[in-house]
C-alpha cells in the first residue's frame, strides 16, 4: 500500500506571527484583529475568565481553537500585543453556508469599541468564508450584552434574527441556564 501525500502544516509554522487582517485606530488607542497562532492559546483562556458570564473551556482547548480552527477564529490584540478580544467558531459540515459562532469575549480595556461585531465581521471577510450566508450561536435568555450584539449583527446585515430553546437546563446537567440556538440570515456578504 502506497502512503497518499497530504499537505501538512507543521506546528511551527501556524505558531508564526501574521499580519492584522483589520486594524481599529482611534484617539485612545489602536487595535490589530487577526488569526490567533499557538502562542495566543494562554492569552485567550485568561481573557475569557475574565469575562464572565461565559463559560471557560480549558487551556488546551483554545490552544486547539488557536491552531486548527484558527481560519474561523480571530483574536484582537492592543499595540503592546495584550488580546483583548477573541472569537471562535467554526463552518457547519453539514450547513457549508453556516458560520456557527462558539463565543466571543471582550475584555475590559475594549469595551465600547464595536470590537465584537468587527471580530465577527473580520472572520466573515476572509476569503473562505465566502458562501456563508447564516450566522448562528447560542445564548442564555438573560444574557443582555450577547442579545444586543446580536440584534445589532441582524439589523446591519438586514436579515432576520430567529431564536428557539436548543440546550434545556437538564440537558445541561441542571445548573446551567438553557441555551437558545440564534440564527441570523440568510445575509449577502457585502452587507457585512
């Protein structure tokens, strides 16, 4: 039996710093959004307890967001490098024109920015992604911030927003609040 050649991309290499696909300047200060590389795996989980209510998964887990999902996740990093934003994501399998948004995290020093929605959007602007036309996730019923970020996508976007319970609290293990599935589109891609 003959081994096939596949294309292999050595952990090194997705370690290497890249260029900022969106800078977000103002008077205050200056912001880069880009891919996040094995390097910002640590960075992301520490941002990410700091932002509750959302709930922390483990080192190693963004340490795997950060390199194998790292076409459909974006970090936002200040000029000293700190991350300050983060989101992740994945394609549906079995829905190629879905963006399934995992979380999303603002730190404290970027709040008021709008740097959710464009760490949304730049992950939406990258060339593969271009038949993405629906944007889902999932969101607890008293989660104010998520709802607005996400009623605001819908509104800019002009698609519609729809929502349904998706996980119950005992399907949660019963100390979770239930998560409803929220989906935005069908959108045309230049609206974003």
């Amino acid at each position: 039996m003959t081994p096939t050649t596949e294309n292999f991309t050595p952990s090194a290499d997705l370690a290497r710093p890249s260029v900022a696909d969106t800078v977000i300047g103002s008077a205050q200060k200056t912001l880069f959004i880009r891919k996040p590389t094995t390097d910002d795996g640590w960075g992301i989980y520490e941002l990410v307890k700091a932002c509750p209510p959302l709930d922390v998964n483990s080192g190693y887990a963004y340490l795997l967001l950060a390199t194998q999902f790292r076409d459909t996740c974006a970090v936002a990093t200040d000029e000293e490098g700190e991350i300050v934003g983060f989101v992740s994501g994945y394609v549906k399998r079995n829905a190629p024109d879905t963006y399934f948004l995992w979380q999303v995290a603002v730190g404290e020093k970027a709040r008021g920015t709008g740097l959710a929605r464009r760490l949304v959007e730049a992950v939406l602007m990258r060339p593969g992604m271009s038949s993405v036309r629906h944007l889902e996730t999932t969101i607890t019923p008293d989660n104010e911030a998520s709802w607005g970020l996400f009623k605001r996508l819908a509104d800019r976007w002009q698609a519609p927003l729809n929502s349904r319970e998706y996980f119950s609290t005992g399907q949660l293990g019963g100390e979770h609040d239930p998560e409803n599935l929220v989906r935005i589109g069908p959108f045309e891609p230049q609206r974003i």
